[in-house]
C-alpha cells in the first residue's frame, strides 16, 4: 500500500479546510519554540537553555529508605551524652513519627568519625573511600521535608507533588532540554539493592508530559531494555521495512488528528531501532580496562562467593557489585550525551525492628557497596573532564531520629539497633555541574533533630538544579488543567541556593 497515495484519494475539502487551522498552529508554536515546525520533528532533540548553564546533564544517586545522616556525616558529641535516657518530652509533643510509640531511647552515632579534606569535615568511618574525594563535594547537613512516608517523600523528591501524576525531574530536564544522544534514551533509570523504591515507577514517570520524556529503566541482567532484540527470523533490514511503513501509518495518523502522542510514537520507534545497536555496546562494561573497573569496584561477570572465575575483571566475588556497575554505566551514559542518568539503590531502610535492617550490622554493608563506587565515579568524571559540566546528587527522601525506634526493643540488641523517618534534618551532597565543592552547608543543633543554619527544603533543591542546567524554575511551565505546572510547584518558596554555586 503507498500511504501517500491513499492520503491523496481520501483528501476532501472539508479534510483540507479542517487542517489548514491545525497547520498554522503547528507552525506559530514550531516558532515560539524556536525550532523547525516539521510533523515529524524529533522531540528530544536539543533545545535551547533559558540562561548559560553550569551542568549539561545531572547523575541523581537515590539511597531509597533514607540512610542515616546521623551516622554518616552528622557528628554530635552532644548528642553521645543522652544516648540510651529517655527522649525528652519536648521532642515528641506535637510531632508525628511513622513508628515510635511511647517514650523512646536516646541513641547517639553507633560509628567513629573524623576529619577529612582541605575542608575538614566530619565523615563515619564507613564512608572511607568518600572521604577521600569530600573536598570535591558540597555537603548541606541542613535539608528537610515535608513527608515522612517513603512512597510520599520520594514522590516529593523526585516530582514535586507527594501523589503520583506529575511529571520527574528527569522528564522535565529532558522536555526543556532535550538530549544530545541520538541513539540512547534522554532519561535512564538503573536500580540496585533487589527492589524498585516505595514509590514504584512512578518517580521516573512523565506524568502530564507525553510519554517521549519518561525514564527508560535498562535491567543489569538479560536484555539492558526489555523486548530489544528482534524476534526470530526478523532481520535488520526487515526491521527497518516495517519501521518505515509503521512511521507512514503513524504520520497519515498525526495529519488528520493532531495528537502529540503520534510524534512520542514516530520517535520511540526509530531511537528502539537506533538502542538495538548503541545499548548493547554502551552497557558493556568489559570495555573498560581492569584499572577502570577496580576504581568503581565494578565487575561485569560478577560470581558468588561459592562460584569460580578465571577472568581477571571479577574483582568483587560474594558482594554484589550492582550498584557500582551502575555508577560506571552512568559514566558512560553521560559521556554519550544521556542528559539525565538516575540510579536508585534500595536497602536503606534501617528501623531495627527485624534482622537485615539494622543500623549497626546492615548499614555497613550498605556502605561498602556504594563507598567505592562513589568516589570512583567523582575520581573518573573530573579526570575525563566531564565533572565541570555533569551535576553529580546524593542523599534519600528524608533522614533519620536522634532516638532509637522502640516498638520491637527498648534497648540495643546487636542486629535490631535502629532509627525511624525523619523529615526535618537530614544530609545530601551535590559536586560537579557549577557546585562549590569543599564546602559545608548548613547545620543542625546538638543532637541533630532540628535545623539551626541555613535550612534547605526539597523546593530549594529542585529550584537549584533546573538552575544549574539553564532552566528557569518559575519560568520554566507546562500548562495542565487550567494552571502553569512546575517542578518547584505553584508557589515561588523555592529558592535557588546561590551559595553553594561555584
């Protein structure tokens, strides 16, 4: 069947005067948007930024379940003293906890800590490998929240709203900028730690905006992107016969109804049929020479502690080495232009109410899978010369009690030591992409439960970041049912946290 052709015989003049409006459009928005009004326009192509950016493309590490900043980057002497009295009264009236009950412990940091950098700040000994790379971070020890619930927290995080529906940051990044990948997705999501987070695919949805700008999660096993591979007895070329007549049926489709999500359709197809060939190699992490690999303590062969292996690339028999893969593979994401890379590692959820969520046996094991990874992926970004320009973010959706959870135990037990959500303190850091680096930002009081020094909310961060990648945050809008949907949200209480900028 030639498309054209038929379009031609079922052109009436009532079709003809119906689109003509439709065309004009197409062609006044093409123009406000400053690019080619063409049906077919690839949606993720290159835009233009609103101001001169200071990072290209952003690599978020999520710590789903929220680690604790107490034990991690916090030092509270002070706090050392009350540990195992109880709380006093002051900090549980009024307030709402996910799990305490009653009266619970004090508990103070369960680790030793230091002083590292030029910058001399206070990391955990768990933390080795980071504090060696601390100086090329920013630290803001004084973030907080509104939610203290996982799903609702990371939602906020990662969307703006505690409900599901709206647009990821990811997918605002990649709707306002576009990608300079033509053959790898815009926005990738890579999870660890055996679990999606509590919030489920929906902190890398695209929400109100066409699908196009969704993350496209690649799996560590099998296929990097379900249903990649062609089916048996479908060639490359007669992939690319049944690509160009599905583009015609789709483009007949886009002229007579105008449907936005025709063109998401057009450009899914052609970058599956580009991925066919670029993810495969870009996933492929034995390219990477073994001194590469050891810096992130990544393995592409990974084995058990129980199994052998001869190839000299698995380095790291019996841990899971997922995690550090991951920061290696969004290396070499960014590196190919992916504007958006966001890993998601799960596990840090340590409540101390049953074995392997412990603050004292299991955050450590947490540690060491990412520690090495962490600063790996700083050490290689900065000397590849990509960390000027790439804004690297850690931290979880909230952080965690200067009290001990004690509705299982009233007093610490090896294994069940544990803290519970905590909206109103907690630790991130940023480096790279225009971030100052050997600077902390921020404080907390004596025993970490209040912010004292310059409070950051989620708002300020979210504004900080579209900022950093030449976006706008209150400019920058979709509108949806009637209002100019942001990132930030309706309000302008988000502010860009200017200094912490380089």
């Amino acid at each position: 069947m030639n498309v054209p052709h038929e379009r031609a015989l079922t052109q009436t003049r009532r079709h003809f005067f119906g689109g003509v409006g439709l065309s004009l459009g197409a062609i006044a928005l093409g123009a406000l948007q400053g690019r080619a009004a063409t049906r077919t326009d690839d949606p993720m192509s290159p835009k233009p930024t609103m101001h001169a950016p200071k990072a290209k493309s952003v690599i978020y590490l999520h710590m789903a379940g929220s680690p604790s900043q107490l034990d991690l980057f916090e030092h509270k002497p002070e706090l050392m003293k009350f540990s195992g009295k109880d709380c006093p009264a002051e900090y549980l009236e009024g307030k709402r906890f996910a799990f305490i009950k009653g009266t619970p412990k004090m508990l103070g940091p369960q680790f030793v800590y230091a002083r590292h950098g030029q910058s001399g700040q206070w990391i955990s000994e768990l933390l080795p490998h980071f504090s060696k790379v601390v100086d090329k971070t920013c630290v803001i020890r004084s973030m907080s929240t509104t939610e203290f619930n996982h799903a609702p927290a990371q939602l906020f995080v990662h969307t703006g709203q505690a409900r599901p529906g709206n647009p990821s940051m990811g997918s605002w990044a990649t709707y306002g900028l576009g990608s300079e990948a033509e053959d790898l997705p815009g926005f990738v999501v890579l999870c660890s730690g055996g679990k999606v987070p509590d919030a489920g695919k929906s902190v890398w949805g695209s929400g109100f905006l066409p699908s196009v700008y969704q993350g496209v999660q690649c799996r560590t096993d099998g296929d990097p992107v379900l249903y990649l591979s062609d089916p048996a007895g479908m060639s490359r070329s007669l992939r690319r016969k049944t690509l160009d007549t599905l583009r015609e049926l789709n483009e007949h489709q886009l002229s007579q109804v105008g449907d936005a999500e025709t063109l998401t359709r057009i450009a899914q197809y052609e970058l599956a049929y580009k991925m066919q060939i670029s993810v495969p190699e870009a996933m492929d992490l034995t390219r990477e020479p073994l001194e590469v690999l050891d810096l992130y303590g990544a393995s592409p062969g990974f084995v058990s502690e129980a199994e052998s292996a001869d190839d000299p690339r698995v380095l790291y028999k019996g841990d899971d080495p997922t995690f550090a893969n991951n920061c290696l593979l969004a290396r070499r994401l960014v590196e190919r232009g992916v504007r958006f890379v966001q890993l998601y590692d799960w596990g840090w959820d340590h409540h101390g109410s049953s074995p392997g969520e412990s603050i004292d046996e299991t955050l450590p094991i947490k540690c060491r899978q990412i520690d090495r990874a962490v600063s790996g992926l700083l050490i290689d970004l900065e000397r590849r010369g990509l960390l000027e320009e790439t804004l690297v973010v850690w931290g979880g959706e909230f952080g965690r009690t200067p009290m001990m959870q004690n509705n299982v135990n009233t007093e610490l037990k090896p294994g069940f030591v544990g803290r519970d959500h905590h909206p109103d303190a907690f630790t991130m850091w940023l480096a790279g992409g225009g971030i100052k680096g050997g600077l902390a930002y921020g404080s907390t009081d004596e025993i970490g439960y209040h912010v004292a020094e310059h409070p950051i909310t989620i708002r300020d961060l979210q504004a900080t970041i579209l900022h950093l990648l030449g976006l706008d945050p209150y400019r920058f809008s979709v509108p949806y049912q009637g209002l100019e949907n942001r990132l930030i949200g309706p309000t302008d209480e988000g502010k860009i946290i200017s200094a912490i900028l380089a």
